[in-house]
C-alpha cells in the first residue's frame, strides 16, 4: 500500500529540548516537504526536498532541519523547540514532474511545546 | 509570493449543489490543487488542474482559468459526509502554497 508515515503522532515537549519528526514514503517519490498547519493560517511549507541531499527553505523555515540522506526518508528536525512551534504537522511526498495526482500526505504530528 | 483567497465558510444543504471559488494572485504556476481535509485529518487529494477548463470526477469537478487566476470546485449531490475544510493550493513546480481553506458545512 502506497503510504507516507509520520512518528510521532502526538508529542508534547518541553522549550529548548531537541526533537526529531520522521517521515517516510514507500512510493520511490522524488520531492517531499514539510507543512505546519495551524488555525487562522492555514497549511504553510517549511522545507522541500526535490531529491536525494537536495533541500530547500519554504514559506516559514526558521527554527527548523530536515536532511535528505536517502530518498524514503525526510526528517524534521527541532533543535531548540519553543512553544511558537506549537503546530500540527504534515509530511507530503509526490513524484516531481508528473500530474498532482501522485501527491500524497502523511497522517500528521501534533505537537505541543511547554 | 503567492495570494491565495478563498471564502472562509459556506453552508448548503443535503443533495444541493456547492461552488467553492479560489483566486490567486503568484509569481509563479504550474498547476493549482484541490483537497479535502476533515477536522484533525490529513489533507485528501481531490483534483489537479494544469490547463484551462472544467475537469469532472464523479461528484466533484473543478475549474481552472489561468488568465483569471481563478479557480473552483463543484461539489454536486451534496452529502453529510462532504462536511469538511476544502484547500485550494497553488503550485509553484518547487513549492506548493495553500489558501486558508473554506470549511463547507453540509446540513440534513
């Protein structure tokens, strides 16, 4: 089954303590990215990947990593936590230059940040 | 930079027919989305709209007018279960910016 994976689900953590958010795809997609989702201001990107060790800041990339060591998996990265990152958090995976169909979203990561 | 509008909310009712509108304002496009997203859920892949015209898929269709930057969806035979938040998002080739989302509240 065609899936994109988040963990963890649910995390609630404390300022300034390092975190870490997997994403993996099983699709051999090219491009995936990182949204944050939060009311009022609807889903914004963070970081994108169109390849293997090829990342790029989106719309609203401060305070955040990722890395893209091999093509499954695109990590997010906090390494300061503060309670501004207090999100919901999305992964997206697509095979970059074909029709949009093939773009698909992880379950989500609701975070919390004390 | 993109702007993307779209209303917040609209009701209809059960079996009805719903328009929901998206204008976009981008330096860059190459294609605008629609999903659907239920409270707490991740976003739901609806249609991909590269050229202009209306693109139909079961109950739902959805338009795009690059000229315009405009777009709709088309929810026919309105049900219960379409009661969700829907996306409209522009993309960029490289990156993919959202609206707001309209939340469609369907009733009996």
């Amino acid at each position: 089954e065609a899936q994109v994976t988040q963990n963890p689900r649910y995390l609630i953590t404390v300022t300034g303590k390092k975190l870490t958010v997997t994403c993996s795809q099983n699709m051999n997609h090219e491009y995936m990215s990182w949204y944050r989702q939060d009311p009022g201001l609807g889903l914004r990107q963070i970081y994108y990947s169109m390849n293997v060790e090829v990342t790029d800041k989106g719309d609203v990339p401060e305070g955040y990593k990722v890395s893209r060591k091999e093509k499954r998996n695109f990590p997010l990265i906090l390494e300061s936590p503060s309670p501004n990152q207090t999100s919901l958090y999305f992964c997206a995976s697509r095979l970059q230059g074909t029709s949009g169909e093939t773009q698909y979203f992880g379950p989500g990561t609701r975070l919390l940040v004390l | 930079g993109q702007n993307i509008d779209q209303p917040t909310e609209m009701t209809a009712t059960e079996g009805a027919i719903v328009q929901i509108n998206c204008t976009y304002q981008t330096s860059g496009f190459n294609g605008l989305f629609w999903y659907q997203q239920h409270a707490g859920e991740a976003p739901t892949f609806l249609s991909y709209n590269v050229l202009d015209g209306l693109e139909e898929k079961g109950r739902f269709s959805s338009f795009l007018s690059r000229s315009k930057g405009y777009s709709y969806l088309l929810l026919k035979e309105l049900q219960m279960k379409d009661s969700a938040s829907y996306l409209c998002a522009v993309d960029g080739y490289s990156t993919l910016t959202f609206g707001k989302g309209t939340m469609l509240l369907v009733s009996p």
